[in-house]
C-alpha cells in the first residue's frame, strides 16, 4: 500500500450541553484531529462504534489522492459491499483520466440499529429544502415516510459559497443563516438537529481546496451516517434530474447523486433522492402554495436577508414572477427594487436561453403558458452593428462608444 487514509476511534467529550466526538485522521506525514458537535440531548444518537460516517465522507478525497482508507473503526457489510463492488469501480470507469480504484480495509458487521426510526432531511429555506419538506409532511400518504426531524449541518456548505476555505467567513455565514433556519422551526415546530464540524477545515489541510459541488453528497451522506442510531430514512434534495445524469468527479456530484446516494446507504439509514421528478420551476410552484415558505425562503448565497441582487436572488424572483406569485413573498425580497428593472429581468429569459440551462426553463415555461417576454431585439441589433464595425476597424473611440451605450441600454 502506498498511500493511505487512517481513521481512529472516535472519543467522546460532553462540554456544557454540547457534545464533541473526535476521531484522528492520518495522511501522509500530516495528522489532524477531525471533531463533530451536537446538542448533549442528542450524544446517544452519535454511532462512536463504526466508521461508516468517516469512511463516506472523507471517500471522495481518498479517491481522488489515490489513497486506501484504513478504519480502526468497523463499518457496515452493506457499505462495504456497496462501495468496493459497485460505487469505486463505476466512478473510476467514468473518471478514468483523474481517478483509480483504491481498497478500503476495515473490521466488518452486518448489524445494523433496530431502534433507528427517526426520518429526516436537510433544511436551509431554500427553493429544494423547502420542497422537500413540504412534500414530506403534507404530500406523502406513507406515515412511515414522513419527516420527524429536520438537520442542519456545518460540512462545507458554507465555503461553497465563496469558493475558497476561510475559517472566519465560513463561520459567519453558519450563524446568520443558522439563526434564520432555528426562528423557522421554532415557529413552526419542527425538531432540528445541528451539526458542526471542522471536516473542510481537515480537508483543505489535508487535501487542498475543492469546490464544494464537488463533494457535498458524499459529506452531508456521511454526516447523517454518524447519526444513523436515530435516522432510519434520510431524503436528500436534488439538484437534478436523471435527464442531467452524468458522473463527473470534477464537475457537481448532484448529477449522479440518483446513484451515489444508495450506494452510501447502510443496513440501518436509507438515503433517497427527494423531489419525485420536478424541475426548479415546478418546485417553485409547489412551494408556492406552501404558506411556511412565505416569509421564511432564503436563496441568496451571501445574505440574510436575501440581497435580490444575486444571481440566485434575481433568478427566484423571476421564477415566482413568472408563476404570478411573486407577491406572497414580499416579505423575503425587496420587490419594490425588483419591479424597477423586471423588464431587463424578463429580458435576460430570453437572452441567456441558449446558454443558461435555468433560464431556458424559464423561457419554455413562459412559451407553455403563453407569457408574454421583453423582444431582444435592439440588443441584436447593437451587437450586429457593432460586430460590422469592428470588421470595418473603425475608430476605437467610436467602438468604446458603442460598449458603452450596450451597457447603459442593456
């Protein structure tokens, strides 16, 4: 064995009424302690007897370093199986340019926690989260699908927002976000689960960055695994469909997480993709007849409250405008500033269609329902006539000119 990924046994320490348990990692000549935190209430639910957790989570590092993962720590039978004989193989016959299978050597049971009958999901107040839960505590008929407990966790997340590990900007947008997610499930009742950890810091220590599309399935997976002796089923919100399918290590892993996501399950937890088959614009919809989501959506990457100068933001708005239910979510945009620049909004539907896979969503669904969208006409016609002129080499200032008028117009 060349290069490994070691993983020690789990210890436990109560502080107040938190709770950490902490396992130390090896690999290469560095050694870190990585620590997970929970409320006390929650410690005995924490499974510090297997590895399951720390073998799916720190699974795509070891991939893509080419490093066997050594447990002290058994892990599932199941997971084993699952991941030696179907998951590595598979994602290295895609891969086969970046990565190369690797072994996984652990002490094995085939027992799973028969008390586990906790059903949860993830929720952050955005367009998937929300839907999902919608979806199960009112839509499934099956009381043994519907949601117990919502979770909350700190793995990543919230460096993917700003493309780079940072310690003090990851924690900050924790918190305020955090803050928004506990006032929600106060009001409305729901039990929450809060889970931090210092994995990205180890990560980026360890490995070097990696863009969070990258891994999340795999950490959030793995995270939910250390809870496995209260969660039976665990829904994962989806960022697409199969019709998106395809697996990628270096692109989002949402585009295979259909597949990724039963193959981290165990003999205990059941992952599921969530969401049925919808598309964004029709979760949009569903959500929209969801009252909870009217003054509690966050979408904005970087904000609380939602900035509605985003990316993220404009495209929700433009979403819940298009569907004429715009209006119930005043209390979460500033729609006053939207509707001053709607129409360059609604024009940029019709523009970015071609190249932006959401806005050609929005675009079909306007066509479907006969919703009248701004012509980009003028726009063509500028960027024609200025294409003709720089062919012509006239005068530079007369180009600038041009650029200038496209942005003031545009």
């Amino acid at each position: 064995m060349s290069k490994a990924l070691t993983i020690g046994k789990i210890y436990k320490e109560i502080t107040g009424d938190k709770v950490v348990f902490s396992s130390q990692i090896d690999f290469g000549n560095q050694t870190q302690t990585l620590w997970y935190r929970l409320d006390a209430e929650y410690s005995d639910y924490f499974c510090d007897d297997r590895g399951d957790g720390l073998v799916a989570s720190l699974l795509f590092f070891s991939l893509m370093n080419g490093a066997d993962i050594v447990s002290t720590l058994p892990i599932s039978e199941k997971l084993y199986y699952q991941l030696t004989y179907n998951l590595i193989p598979q994602l290295c016959r895609c891969n086969k340019s970046v990565i190369s299978p690797i072994k996984i050597e652990a002490p094995l049971v085939s027992t799973g926690y028969p008390k586990a009958s906790g059903v949860g999901c993830g929720i952050s107040c955005g367009v998937d989260s929300f839907t999902t839960l919608y979806e199960y505590t009112r839509l499934v008929p099956l009381d043994s699908f519907k949601l117990t407990h919502l979770t909350y966790l700190k793995v990543g997340a919230h460096d993917g927002q700003i493309g780079k590990y940072d310690k003090e900007v990851q924690e900050g947008l924790f918190q305020s976000q955090l803050s928004h997610v506990k006032a929600f499930c106060t009001r409305y009742g729901y039990k929450l689960i809060v889970m931090e950890s210092n994995l990205t810091e180890i990560i980026d220590r360890m490995f070097g960055f990696y863009n969070y599309e990258q891994f999340h399935s795999y950490v959030n997976a793995g995270t939910v695994l250390q809870l496995q002796k209260l969660f039976n089923r665990y829904y994962y919100s989806p960022g697409w469909c199969l019709d998106e399918f395809f697996v990628d290590v270096k692109k989002d892993a949402a585009h295979y997480e259909r597949v990724l996501l039963p193959m981290l399950s165990t003999e205990t937890t059941s992952f599921y993709s969530s969401n049925q088959a919808m598309s964004r614009i029709e979760k949009v919809r569903l959500i929209s007849d969801f009252e909870q989501s009217y003054e509690w959506l966050l979408v904005c990457w970087l904000h609380k409250p939602n900035c509605g100068k985003c990316g993220k933001c404009i495209r929700t708005m433009l979403e819940l405008d298009i569907i004429g239910k715009l209006e119930l979510y005043r209390a979460c945009f500033d729609l006053d500033e939207y509707f001053k620049k709607r129409d360059k909004y609604l024009r940029r539907i019709v523009q970015r269609r071609e190249r932006d896979y959401f806005m050609k969503e929005l675009y079909d669904y306007a066509i479907a329902h006969d919703i009248a969208l701004p012509s980009p006409e003028h726009k063509n016609i500028v960027n024609r006539v200025f294409d003709s002129l720089r062919q012509r080499g006239v005068r530079q200032t007369l180009s600038i000119a041009l650029q200038r008028l496209m942005r003031r117009e545009l």
